[in-house]
C-alpha cells in the first residue's frame, strides 16, 4: 500500500498500518502452508516484502495458531521453525529466535525445531528476546524486555532474565489490554 493511500485510509478511520502488515504476514504463511512450488515462491516474495518494507521477518513456513495479533508491526523477527499457539499477541521488536551455537549443534544432530515454541494466549512485551528450543506454556506474559533461554510453565509471568512467577491475576494475557482486536 502506498504511503499517502495509508495515510488518507488511516485519517478516515479506516486504514491501520499495523494491521495492514498482519494482514499481509498472516497471508504469506496461509500461502506457503497451501503447499507446491509456485505457493512457496509466492509466499517467499511477499516475506521479502514484508522484510524490506516493514521490517518484520516471518518466515512463512513457520507454524501460527488463529488470532494472532500484532500490537505494532516493527522490528519483531521470528526463525523458521517457530511455533506460535493460538490468540498470540507480539508487541515490537520481539525476538523469537534460536541461540545460534545451540542451533548448529541441534541441526546436525538433525533436530527439526531449533526455535521456541510459544503456547496459546501468550503476550510477548515489546523487545522480549525468546531464545532457544525452549516451550513458552499457554497464558504466559513475557514482560517487556525479558530474556527467556528456559522453558516457562503455563499461567506465568517472565521478566528480566528467566525470572518467572505464577501470574497473580486469573486474567487470560491476551484480555489484559482493551486494544486487543480479533483480526
Ligand atoms: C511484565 C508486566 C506484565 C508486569 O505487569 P505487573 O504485574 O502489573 O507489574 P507491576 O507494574 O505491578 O510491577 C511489579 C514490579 O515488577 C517490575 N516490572 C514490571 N515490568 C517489568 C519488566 N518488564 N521487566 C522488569 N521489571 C518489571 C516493576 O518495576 C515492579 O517492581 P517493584 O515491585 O520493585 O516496584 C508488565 O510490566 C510488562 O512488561 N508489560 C508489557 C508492556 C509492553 O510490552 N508494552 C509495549 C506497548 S507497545
């Protein structure tokens, strides 16, 4: 979309940058996951798209539940083999990724996930780094900022580095802000 048509959608209330780019992410992957050649290269292309113009890296083969929502499109990068539960909400510059030494050494012993795997109904705050193999259980908050290398049990919250508390509240982490859209 070009920037002035954006701009004239959003003055009238009717265009949102943010889920204009979800939009296109959820796309590419519906497209990959459709299957054969010509999919995948088109899937491909709009990843690089969405790379260059929007600064969000979603590899469209990785695996995305329902609902996924993505508060603000920027800076967020997800590797390849990442699992992403249903009801998910990224804020920016969240990084879902492996650990680089660990990576080689799980993809020669010919592992087939090297990425987190994230549980339904997860918040991931802006700048979170999630790294590693590890599995994020359902309703989890990743507090903005946090480092998390190990795997976190359901109903927690995570900040800092690994700090990980049961969540006081029963509130689900995806109810806990009113801008919460379904797409
Ligand atoms: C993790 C989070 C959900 C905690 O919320 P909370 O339970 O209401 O926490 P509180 O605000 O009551 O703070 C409790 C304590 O944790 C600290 N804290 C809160 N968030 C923190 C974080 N991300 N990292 C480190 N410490 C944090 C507070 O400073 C406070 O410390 P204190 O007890 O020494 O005063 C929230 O702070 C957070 O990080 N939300 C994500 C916000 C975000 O990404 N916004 C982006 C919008 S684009």
């Amino acid at each position: 979309m070009s920037n002035w048509k954006n701009t004239l959608l959003h003055y009238v209330g009717l265009g949102n940058y943010d889920r204009y780019v979800e939009g296109l992410i959820k796309k590419s992957i519906a497209v990959y996951h459709r299957g054969g050649k010509i999919n995948r290269l088109r899937a491909l292309r709009m990843y690089n798209k969405i790379r260059k113009n929007y600064g969000c890296c979603f590899p469209p083969r990785i695996t995305v539940g329902k609902n996924l929502y993505i508060a603000h499109a920027h800076g967020i990068h997800v590797g390849k083999t990442a699992v992403i539960g249903d009801n998910c909400k990224i804020y920016p510059n969240v990084l879902i990724v492996a650990s680089v030494v660990g990576d080689a050494q799980l993809r020669s012993k010919g592992a087939k996930r090297w990425h987190p795997k994230i549980g339904n109904d997860c918040l991931l705050g802006a700048g979170s780094i999630i790294m590693g193999p590890i599995e994020i259980g359902d309703d989890v908050i990743v507090g903005a900022g946090a480092i998390v290398t190990k795997n976190v049990p359901p109903h927690s919250v995570v900040k800092n580095t690994n700090e990980i508390t049961p969540k006081r509240a029963p509130v689900p982490a995806k109810d806990l802000d009113d801008s919460w859209e379904k797409p």
